[in-house]
C-alpha cells in the first residue's frame, strides 16, 4: 500500500483545480430579469454573469468607460452605471404585461443605461416591436438586440466594445 505525503495530496488537489469551471456571478448587481417565459426550449441567457478573472478586467474597462464619458461631457455622472437600476425599473416597467412579449421568452439586462434584449421570440415583426418599445423608454441609450426567431441556440452575454 502505497501512502502519499500530506504535501504531495496536496499538490495533487490544487493541480486538478485547472479543470474545475469558475463560478460565473453578477459581479457588478447589473439590473437582469427575465421579462416573458412563453417559448419553453428558450435557452437562458448568461446575461451579466462573470467569472471573477472576466469581472477584474471588466472593472477597469467601466471605470474608464464612466470616466470618458463624463469627462467628454457626455454623461451627468462619471459612474454611468450608477442610474442603471432606475433605468431597469422604467424598464421593467414598461414590459410588464405587455401584449408585444406573448409568445416570446425575452431576458433583459441594463448596463450604462444600454438595454440588452436576449432569448426567443415568434417573429422578426415581433423583435423589432420590443425593441422599439424599449428605445421610446426615457433614458436608454441604445438598444442591443440578440433574439432567435423561435427555441435556438443560447444567446450569450456579448461584452461591450469601446
């Protein structure tokens, strides 16, 4: 029988660690909700979700990008991030029974008061209705929209480009 020392089952744990997948958190508390849930095979989409190496390198990206901004005159606050719960809230809102969200299932993230739209809906028509409903709401910036016409693959976080 062989007995491994303390340090070498040790060594040996910490070098399986690679291989386990890092957890993926809403580091930041971004507004995310699922705003319809009518398509059943609608993949869940990442969202805001990181993991912790993604969220160091993105603190530093939204820390210059409110900065910019706000030096450039551009933004009231130099957090720009700082009014996207209010803004989910108009948003949210605003979808909350709508009528355009039946026969969709639409997950929805707010970050610098840019609205990202992700999931499923039954038309083309459809996507474009949602999305104009959300641009009209005051204080969105822009409108990403990632919707699959029917249940398709998952739609994934898209990190925002400078």
């Amino acid at each position: 029988m062989t007995v491994l020392a303390p340090g070498l089952l040790l060594l040996a744990l910490l070098a399986g660690g690679g291989a386990i997948a890092q957890e993926r958190r809403n580091w930041f508390d971004d507004p995310f909700w699922q705003a319809s849930a009518d398509v059943p095979d609608c993949p869940t989409p990442a969202g805001p979700l990181l993991t912790q190496e993604e969220q160091r390198r993105e603190a530093h990206d939204r820390i210059e990008r409110g900065t910019s901004c706000w030096l450039a005159g551009r933004c009231a606050d130099s957090n720009i991030y700082r009014g996207d719960r209010a803004l989910g809230e108009r948003v949210r809102a605003a979808l909350d029974g709508s009528a355009r969200l039946t026969g969709s299932s639409v997950w929805v993230t707010v970050q610098r008061q840019w609205v990202f739209l992700q999931g499923c809906v039954a038309s083309p028509q459809q996507a474009l209705a949602i999305e104009a409903d959300v641009k009209a709401i005051d204080g969105v910036q822009a409108v990403v929209t990632t919707l699959d016409v029917g249940p398709g693959r998952p739609p994934t976080y898209r990190r925002l480009e400078r």
